[in-house]
C-alpha cells in the first residue's frame, strides 16, 4: 500500500509539472495517503 502511495505521488506530481496541477488528482492523492496511515495504524500493512 505504502509503495502504491509513493507511486501515486510521483504519477501526480510528474501531471502536475508537465500539464498543470490538478486539484481533483491532489484530492485523491491525499485520500489514498490517509487510507495508507490508516491501515498502517491498525496494522494491516
């Protein structure tokens, strides 16, 4: 899941700087990201 998230992170990032930022694409980073936190919380991982 963790891997998953960076790699979202990168694909977002890499839009962002070539075809300009994306508030939705940021929005479903940053869910993703809380459900990584999340998971790793309650041990999932």
């Amino acid at each position: 899941m963790a891997v998953t998230t960076f790699a979202a992170l990168v694909a977002v990032a890499t839009y962002s700087v070539a075809l300009g930022s994306n508030g939705w694409l940021w929005f479903g980073w940053v869910v993703l990201g809380l459900l990584t936190i999340g998971m790793a919380a309650s041990g999932n991982i």
